[in-house]
C-alpha cells in the first residue's frame, strides 16, 4: 500500500502538534534583586579574568552565572 504525501504531512503535523501539547511548559523568572546582588559580589572577581598559571585558557567572564535562571 502506497501512501499518499498528504497523509504522510498529515502524520507529520499530528505527531508534532501532540508533542508540542504535552510538552511542559517552562517558566524563568528573573529576579532583579537576586541579580543585583549576584552582580555586585562578582564584580570582586574581575581580578580572576587572566589566570598567571595557565595564561592560553579562556576564564568565565564574571557575572556571566548571575544570568541563568
């Protein structure tokens, strides 16, 4: 039995509208204190930037974790 593309699109766009619904849905909140406070306890670590025992390796840029949720 040969399908019709129709009913194979069809398939398709069922399959993706019922993952879509049951996917759960995710929420960030951002608190702007939080962040605030985040923010100005690393602002102490910018002496981390440059490591003097291993100059090549790239150093997480502080502040950059106070911005995940």
């Amino acid at each position: 039995m040969v399908l019709a593309p129709r009913r194979i699109a069809a398939a398709a766009a069922l399959a993706g509208a019922v993952t879509l619904i049951t996917a759960p849905a995710s929420h960030a909140v951002v608190d702007p204190i939080g962040i605030g406070t985040c923010l100005s306890s690393s602002a102490a670590d910018a002496t981390t930037l440059v490591d003097p025992t291993a100059p090549g390796v790239p150093a997480e840029v502080p502040g950059v974790a106070c911005l995940a949720p």
